[in-house]
C-alpha cells in the first residue's frame, strides 16, 4: 500500500509511517521539478500505483476531470499535527486498505 503525501502534509509523517504503510513518499520526494505541482503528483501517483493523500480538495477536481487512478484520501483534521496526522491514518488503516482495494471508490475522507 503505497500513499504520496501532497505537499500540505509535513515530509515527517515519512518516517512515522514506515512501518505501517510501507513504500510511502512525500511529493518533495519525487523527481518532478519542486515544488511539485498537483498535476505532477497526479501524474507520478498514476504511473506508480499511489493513492494521494492531502488536506485539499484540489485532487479531487483533478478525479471529477480526469478519473481515477490514482486514487485520493482526503485528511480533513486541519488542527493536527504531524504525529496526530500519523496516528490518525494508523487508527484508519484497515479502512485504508479496503478503500484501496475496493475498485469502485475514488474518494477516502478521514476525520
């Protein structure tokens, strides 16, 4: 299960995650130009089967354009900090897992 961390979402979150959601990266992380712009991560996701996870409703229009995958989890805490964002997805792991799985969902939002 492999998530690409958009941008708004702190580069720590990386190593917290290691053990849970192995082979994840952050957007500063792949080779596109930097900052990495949405389409790019958009683009980087699809080619390399990640699901995007943000805080922003941008890919999501990018879905509602041009479909999926990649698939997209929308964090929608703002007030949490890299650890509680961490911690969150842990607690939502297996419904993080179904959601991937699951062919006919585009959308994962995690409160």
């Amino acid at each position: 299960m492999k998530l690409l961390f958009d941008a708004n979402i702190s580069w720590r979150v990386i190593k917290l995650l290691e053990n849970d959601f192995l082979n994840s990266l952050h957007s500063d992380a792949i080779p596109v130009i930097q900052p990495a712009k949405d389409i790019d991560i958009w683009y980087f996701a699809k080619q390399n089967q990640f699901t995007i996870v943000t805080h922003d409703d941008d890919f999501e229009k990018l879905i509602q354009t041009k479909g999926a995958p990649p698939k997209v989890i929308i964090i929608k805490a703002f007030n949490q900090n890299t650890k509680q964002i961490a911690q969150t997805l842990i607690t939502q792991k297996n419904v993080i897992e179904s959601f991937i799985a699951n062919d006919e969902l585009m959308i994962l939002e995690i409160y």
